[in-house]
C-alpha cells in the first residue's frame, strides 16, 4: 500500500524503457555547466552502433574467415553490450504506507533529514497518482505499464481468475530492471517484493515473476507482503535463509547493509558499468516495529492529538509551498471520532501508537541517509537518478 510522491518515478521508467535518458555524448561524471560546454566542444564519443529498440541486443554479423592458418587468422573482437555513454545509475527509493504529510520534508511532523537533502537539491512532487494498494502501484512502477496490465488489480493475495487481477504478470510485460540489465547495467533490489503470486513462492516455482527472474541479478528480501521486522522470513536470490544472529538485529538496518556491501562491490568491480537499485523498505507498513530508542525521540510529541497534529501539517504545507496558499483543510473522515471526544486510555494507546510509527520513519530515514553517504564516499551520487 505505497502511496507516496516517489511514485512520480512512473516517468523515469517510461522515459527509461525507451532509453531516452541516454546521450551517446554525455560525460560520465557530473561537472559544471563550463566544463561540458568544452568537454563537448573539444571531444566526441563513438556513435552508438548497437540497436537497443528491440531486446535481447543482437550480436553483429561476423564474416567468416577464408583464412585456414590459424596462424595469420585474426580472432574478431569479443562482443559486449555496454550501457550507453554516460549512462546514469538509477535508485529508487519506496517507503511503504507514508503520507503525503508525514515527513518533514513535506510539512510533516516526522524527522527525515534525509528526504529533506535529496528534496533541496532536487524536485518535489504534489501532484501523482497511485493505484493506493501495495502490489498494484509496485508493479506498475517497476514496469512503467497500467497495473492491470500486470494483472495485479489488488494485492497478490487478493488474486482472482479474471483478467486484470490474476496475480500473474505476463511475459509479455519486460519490468525496467530486465531492460536496463538487457542494455549493461547491474540490477539489484533489497527488501519487499510484493510482487509474486504466493502459489509461485516455494522451491517449485515458477520463478519467472520472481525477483531474479524479472531483471534483477541481486535480491535480498521479503516476497509478501509484510514481515516481522525482528524475524523477517528473507530470501537470497530464491533461497530462503535463516535471519542473521547479529545483537540488536532490525531488517532495515541488514537490508541496507547488504545494499552498501552490493553497490561497493560493483563500483569497485566494474566502475565504468552503471547500476539500477531498488530499494523498497518494509516500513512504514505493518508491523510497525521500530527501535525504542527511535520512538522514544517522539516522546510526548503527539499529546495534542490528530486534530491539532493535521491542522499544524497544514499550515506548515502552505508554509513551504507544497500545497496552495489558498487550500482548504477536508474534514475529518467520519469514521474516525474526534480525538477529544475519546477516553484517557484510547488517547495513550493512540499517542504511542504515532510515536512508534514516527520513530519507524526517522529510523527508515536514517538508513536511507547510509545509502546516500555511501554513494556520495565513492563518488557516484551526483551521476545518479535517486
């Protein structure tokens, strides 16, 4: 259920099944308006000679040699796809089950200082469009097509036989992993995949819309849809594992772990060869397990109640201008009672409940802020789609 402004990257998938993004004379790195502007004018990359519109990349026709002394026969050179010339890395980062107004980075009342960088150097999204379920907005975003495309009108677990919601995305539908990976680049995704019928999740398979076998050369993660974040059921590639025996353990913080242990092996293995990461978190859904310390930040921080929390998220939108000036506040849903209208007991299960799922989403934040910093200590987050 991941209804959050990341879903904007819709456009980077469409944008990136037809390779648009790629110019055969881009420099690799990052640099300065002025420094392209000579770059491009004193040097020229070889034009591209591969046809990338239809997948997998022909090999060249070789002319068969008439020479019959191996000894004067030259070998032709070995062929290779490689991503196009500056081709960027691509990150997608997915927080399951975040509001448009939790973070602070949009008016909200949870810390990300994270999101908060990312945001100031690049681009806010208010207005998106979500399938507001889980496996449906996921696979439409991995794919860049109409979830019922994908068959998955709800959640995997909510398959039916007809069409449009069986739960089974057809080979007909090539998700933008296996596009990029297709066209030279590293493919990995940690964390949930919602994505997989739950029939198709045993040692039998099939294995076709599982993780390694939708483009992704690396999977480290949860299938369904949820998962204790203490004891989580992970898979390696399509072999389940035992959950690591580390002091303190929490699934955000291994998956992140394993992503930087990827990324640093790939740059340092193949430096010249971009990368794709997915990246989707466990949090912010169910369970909600977060590290005391991480909740106990929130302490006290929501005694007021949704009420006055909502109208505060609101003024602090306008403030920053992710919202109009002249927008008005929807009321209240009635099904949910006035938070002065409840009992002392309700409104101290509430107030924990919101501190835990706060400090859930700066625990996330944080983590996500590793990610970043690793890219940043390698040189690489400047040449790259986050």
């Amino acid at each position: 259920m991941s209804r959050n402004s990341l879903l904007a990257a819709t456009s980077l998938i469409a944008s990136a099944s037809l390779l648009g993004w790629f110019s055969a004379d881009s420099p690799r790195k990052s640099q300065s308006v002025a420094q392209e502007k000579t770059t491009k004018s004193t040097t020229k990359a070889a034009p591209e000679t591969l046809d990338r519109t239809i997948l997998p990349i022909a090999e060249p026709k070789v002319v068969p040699s008439t020479i019959l002394d191996a000894r004067n026969a030259k070998a032709p050179p070995r062929f290779q796809v490689k991503a196009p010339t500056g081709a960027p890395n691509v990150v997608i980062v997915l927080i399951d089950d975040i509001g448009f107004g939790h973070s602070s980075a949009f008016g909200g009342p949870i810390r990300m200082p994270t999101l908060e960088k990312l945001a100031a150097s690049g681009l806010k999204y208010n207005r998106f469009h979500t399938t507001a379920l889980c496996s449906p907005t996921r696979v439409a975003l991995l794919t860049g097509r109409n979830h019922h495309v994908n068959n998955a009108g709800a959640i995997m677990e909510l398959a039916t036989a007809f069409p449009g919601n069986t739960g089974v995305r057809p080979l007909s539908v090539t998700p933008l992993a296996e596009i990029l990976r297709q066209n030279g680049y590293s493919t990995a995704a940690f964390g949930k995949y919602h994505e997989t019928a739950p029939w198709e999740v045993s040692v039998s398979g099939p294995y076709d819309r599982g993780p390694t076998r939708s483009g992704f050369d690396k999977f480290y993660g949860f299938i369904g849809g949820e998962t204790n974040q203490w004891a989580p059921g992970i898979f390696d590639g399509s072999v389940r594992i035992e959950t690591p025996r580390t002091k303190d353990y929490h699934f955000t913080t291994d998956m992140t772990d394993q992503a930087l242990k990827w990324v640093s092996a790939q740059q340092a293995l193949t430096p010249d060869k971009p990368f794709y990461m997915y990246f989707a978190t466990g949090a912010t859904h169910a369970p909600h397990h977060a590290p005391k310390e991480w909740i106990g930040k929130y302490k006290g921080e929501f005694a007021g109640g949704w009420d006055k929390l909502r109208e505060a998220t609101f003024a602090r939108q306008k403030r920053l201008g992710v919202i109009p000036a002249d927008a008005k506040l929807t009321p209240r849903p009635k099904e949910i009672p006035a938070w002065d209208g409840m009992s002392a007991d309700q409104k101290r299960l509430f107030e924990r409940q919101m501190e835990t799922f706060a400090g859930f989403a700066e625990h996330t934040d944080h983590e996500v802020g590793r990610l970043v910093e690793q890219l940043e200590s390698i040189g690489e987050l400047d040449n790259t789609l986050f």
